[in-house]
C-alpha cells in the first residue's frame, strides 16, 4: 500500500471534482479535469515507486528476522508491483473513478468484476497452483488484471461513451 498511497488521495479527489463538472453538464471541463488528474497522479505515482525501487532493500532491511529467502521473494514481489504500479495503477484504479462520477457505474463495476475473477482468482490459481509459480504467479495474474482494466476503462474515456450516462438519471 506504501507504493499507492499518494495516488489513493487523488483517487479520493476525482469523484468529487468530475462529479461537480458532469452535474453541471460541462463534460468540457470534466474531461479537463480528469486529464489534470491523471497527470499529477502518473507523476506522483513514478516519484513515489522510484524511492521505493531505490530503497526496497532499506525498506525490507526493517524486517530484521526474515530468512534470505523470504528477502529474495519480498524483494521480487516489490520490484513486480513497483515497476508495473508506475504505469498502468493510475489508469486501472483512478480513472473508473472518473467514469463512476459520471454514473458510468454499471460498465466500471462490470469489467472490476470480471477481470477480477478471470485474472486475479482464476489466473492467480492456474499460475500459482497448477504452474508452481507461487506468489510470483499471483503478482502477475494481478498486473494481468490492471492490463484489462486498461483496455476497457481507458477506451470509454477516450470514446466519450460516458457522457452520456448522467442523462439517464
């Protein structure tokens, strides 16, 4: 959590700021805003992960009972989570909030739950039980999740397809 903690602020800050532009029909400045956002979290998001990459023995160095095994894999863990947090958390995990402030809630909560189940419960069981992978397995079906994510969340924002839900209401 220490390497998204930044970004968990501006995922807090984007429902209210969109949901004030999409409620006073100005998908102008909505889209504004969520560009402005995005950007301030992909820069706060690779400075944050940086240190954590520059520091992770530091930072695993404070459990001083770990076995050289357990450095090892907590060391991987790290690096997998880190370098692929940099670019593809924001995208998966802050821009469906801008969606979901435009009431596209259906759509964002539909790909949250199919990618999920398809990658992070049965991808984590075919590569870390039926391929041995362990937890490395499990990081990967995960970083699999946020790709999907991606290619569903990312191409409603583009398309412009969420303008049209808060008409509906």
């Amino acid at each position: 959590q220490i390497a998204v903690i930044v970004v968990n602020a501006v995922n807090l800050a984007m429902i209210p700021v969109v949901w004030q532009c999409v409620g006073a029909s100005d998908y102008t400045q909505a889209a504004h805003y969520t560009k402005k956002l995005m950007i301030w979290t992909y820069i706060m998001q690779g400075l944050s992960n940086v240190l954590i990459i520059l520091f992770v023995d530091q930072l695993i160095g404070f459990y001083s009972s770990l076995s050289e095994e357990t450095v090892e894999l907590a060391r991987t863990l790290v690096l997998i989570h880190t370098s692929c947090a940099i670019v593809m958390w924001p995208a998966s995990f802050v821009l469906p909030n801008a969606l979901r402030a435009a009431n596209d809630v259906k759509f964002t909560m539909y790909v949250g739950i199919g990618s999920m189940v398809a990658f992070r419960i049965a991808g984590s069981w075919i590569l870390c039980v039926s391929m041995g992978m362990g937890a490395v397995g499990v990081w990967i079906a995960m970083v699999a999740d946020w790709i999907c994510r991606i290619s569903f969340f990312l191409p409603r924002m583009i398309s412009g397809k969420w303008k049209s839900k808060y008409a509906s209401v």
